[in-house]
C-alpha cells in the first residue's frame, strides 16, 4: 500500500494548538495507525498534522501564486 504522506521528517516544532471534530480526530488516528504500519515507524495524529498541512499548500497551486506574486 502506498499513502501521499512517506517517512516522516525531522524538524524542529513550534507549539500551535487547534481544535478538530471528533469525526476528524478519529480519522486521524486510523491514519496514523495505517501510516505506521506501512512505514513501520509509530506516529501519532499530532505528527502527521502538520506535514499533512506542509503537504496540502505545497501542492495548493492557487496559494503557490498567490505567494510568489506577494513577494
């Protein structure tokens, strides 16, 4: 099987705190348990969260412009 999301990277975390629905929350943690068992790596939603965001606007066309055109 093969998920968007691979390995997950290292990196240096900035606290953020959000809110989700319980629907959302539970969908997370299926994910991570899949993730895990493809990647053989435990990891927890709040893990995935953010390279899922780094993931949806790196590929956000309209945000990509949108940036390029502000700088």
């Amino acid at each position: 099987m093969k998920l968007r999301l691979g390995p997950l990277p290292a990196a240096k975390p900035v606290r953020l705190t959000v809110s989700v629905s319980v629907e959302l929350k539970a969908a997370l943690d299926e994910y991570a348990k899949i993730h895990a068992d493809v990647h053989g790596q435990a990891v927890t939603a709040e893990n995935l969260i953010p390279i899922m965001l780094q993931t949806f606007m790196a590929n956000d066309r309209g945000f990509q412009q949108a940036r390029r055109t502000a700088r």
